[in-house]
C-alpha cells in the first residue's frame, strides 16, 4: 500500500529544538519562561494592530476565557457561526450559556451578516440579548468582518474571533483576529502552525490581557499566601511548548505561501471540470492563508459525489474529509436556536477538504492529481 498522505500534518522547520534545549538548559520547564515572553512577543509583532497576545493551552482555552470576560453566564445566549467546529460552540456550554447558531453565506462560507440581524433583532424582542458574537474564519478564509462589526457596534455586542484556522489570513489588509475584543488562535498539531498544542488570546488592550493572565494562572490574588477571590483555571501554555512556537514562527510566512500553493494547484486540477467548485477568495478584500482547501462537488452536473471522490482517494491511502456538520445539526445543540436558509447544509452535503499540509512532496501532490484526474475522467 502506498504510504499515507495526510490532510493537514505537523512541519517542524528545524529550529524549535534550539528553543527547547535552551529551555532545558536554563531550567525553564516550570510553566513559564523566556519562550512563553518570546512567542508572545512574536505574534504581536506578526499580527500588528498593537494587539496583546497571552499563550495560552487550547484555542478552545482562550475562547472560554473571552466569553467569561464578555460576562457570559447561566442563562445568557451568544450568537455562533453554525459552519465550525465543536470547539467554537462547546465553551459558550461551559458558561452555562444557550449558543444561538448563524447560518453560513456562500461565498466565505462564514457567517452571514443578514442572518446575523435577524437573529440579534429577534433575539432582542425576546428579551434575551446576546452577550456576544463568535465568528469564525472557517479554513482560513476570512469572513465579511464590515458587516459583521458593524452590527456588532450598533447593537453594542462584543465580537469574538475565532481564527483557529486563520493566522496568516487577512481582511482588507488587517490581520485576522484583531477586529474583535477578543481573537483566538490555535497551534493544535494540524494547524498551519504547531506547538504540538496550545493557543492563543489575541487582546485589544493591556488590561484585557492582564486578565487573561490572571484567570489561566489559577486566578491567585496578590498575597504572600494563595488567596483566590474569584474562579481560575489552569490555561497558561507551558516554556516547554512555547520554543516549539517560537521555531514555528521563523517559518509561518513560508508555511502560508506553501498552503496558497496547494490551493492554487487544486484551482488548476478543476479548472476545466464542470460542476466542481474550489472554495477561493470572493475579492481582494480576502486574503486567506487556504489553511485547508476545500472543493464543492455538485452531483447533478458531475454525475459523481463528494463521497465518491473521498473514497477515490481512501483506496489510495489518502486522507480527505467532509467539511464541518454545521452545528445546528449535532445532537449535542439540536434545541438551540438557529437563523438561517440552508445554506451550511447544502456545503456540509456537497463539500470535501483536501490534502493541504505545507510539508507535502511533488510525488504525493502528483498521487493526488491522479486520482482526480482519474475519477473525473481527465
């Protein structure tokens, strides 16, 4: 059997082991250290916008603390693009909060703005306002951040981004995460960069992130003796993990151009089939970093399915994927809310990612156009 090509796989650049050894040198495996000072300091500089960056365990970490410091509660509802994954929505379930799901607009896949007014509007006549708003730069693909922030101004509702799958892209120039109160960035072992886990809270003021430091570290009051007024958590990323990130961070711009390279062969593999369409930025007010890229297959004009194609590539010891179950539709969230017409159903039906990783060789690129050169009969 042929060996396996993988969706999205880890690819060190060389230089993280100068950092880890450095770390065990020094000393610094306690939980913080000169790395965490450094890759913090790297993605300020990355993502511009004198934005303040805590490194934290998990995206899904940062995106829990942010609903806290947006006043999420029992009770509460915050609007959440439908088209993502679990992680996006579980937290608002940590809160005690009701996630209220957008349906996505077809041509960023993310959330759409007429979708996201009707359901604030709605939501305000039952007299529950939402606390906040999670969007998310779904594979890397920017959302329409004009429309979405200024609803968000007008009904005066924090925006959170999640941009697990977005470092790199940017929209109208200004990097993804940093239109928000809050960003989110993930380094999860398939991300386009790793620090074999671990995330990110991308804050707009010093005092935000201030906070963030407080609540990760275990909330410890300033006392000689541990004292705690308020609820912590153990959501710092550790010295050890952070020189991974700071290896990661010499080679992003390299690793961003490589994933743009991927997709830009799939544009030329389906260019001249009829019925496929390879999910590419709408204009130049999109940059994305094509962390996954993603066809959709309409089986009425191919005569063939998404399915089918994935299987193609399965026997072929090749991995692809079906896009996210829109959340709307998982059992876990069945009786939330949701606002929308059917749009994310139609892509999670029709859609398949494909292989995207930057570490990928000319022959497992060549394996890969075979098989869709062969199944669509080209």
């Amino acid at each position: 059997m042929n060996s396996k090509i993988w969706l999205s796989s880890p690819h060190m650049g060389g230089n993280e082991q100068k950092y880890i050894n450095e770390a065990f040198a020094e000393n610094w495996v306690a939980p913080l250290g000169p790395n965490v000072d450094g890759f913090e300091e790297d993605l300020e500089k990355f993502l511009g916008e004198d934005v303040k960056v805590a490194a934290l365990s998990a995206g899904t970490a940062a995106l829990h603390l942010a609903l806290i410091q947006c006043g999420v509660g029992p009770g509460d509802e915050v609007i959440c693009q439908s088209m993502t994954f679990s992680a996006s929505a579980n937290p608002i379930a940590y809160c005690g909060a009701t996630p209220v799901f957008v349906d996505s607009e077809p041509e960023t896949w993310n959330m759409c703005p007429a979708g996201l007014r009707q359901a604030v509007g709605e939501r305000i006549k039952k007299g529950k306002k939402p606390k906040a708003i999670i969007v998310v730069h779904l594979y890397g693909m920017p959302a329409k951040m004009d429309g979405i922030m200024s609803i968000a101004r007008e009904f005066d509702i924090e925006v959170i981004e999640d941009a697990a799958e977005a470092l790199g892209s940017a929209y109208k120039g200004q990097m993804c995460g940093t239109f928000g109160r809050f960003g989110i960035l993930s380094f999860n072992g398939n991300k386009i960069i790793t620090t074999s886990g671990g995330g990110a809270m991308v804050c707009q003021t010093s005092e935000d992130r201030t906070q963030t430091v407080f609540l990760s570290t275990q909330a410890r009051d300033q006392a000689p003796h541990y004292q705690h007024s308020q609820i912590g958590f153990n959501y710092r990323m550790s010295n050890i993990v952070a020189g991974i990130g700071r290896g990661q961070m010499e080679v992003l711009n390299s690793r961003v151009e490589a994933r743009r390279d991927m997709h830009t062969l799939y544009a030329d593999l389906f260019r001249d089939i009829d019925g496929v369409t390879v999910f590419s930025e709408p204009s130049e007010d999109f940059y994305s970093n094509h962390w996954l890229s993603a066809i959709v297959v309409n089986p009425q004009v191919t005569g063939k399915t998404r399915e089918a194609l994935r299987m193609a590539f399965l026997e072929d010891n090749i991995e692809s994927r079906p896009l996210w179950k829109p959340m709307h539709m998982q059992p876990v969230f069945e009786n939330a809310p949701f606002y929308g017409g059917g749009t994310s159903e139609k892509l999670f039906n029709d859609g398949l990612c494909l292989p995207s990783g930057s570490n990928l060789r000319e022959d497992e690129k060549e394996r890969i156009s075979n098989v869709i050169k062969t199944f669509f009969g080209k």
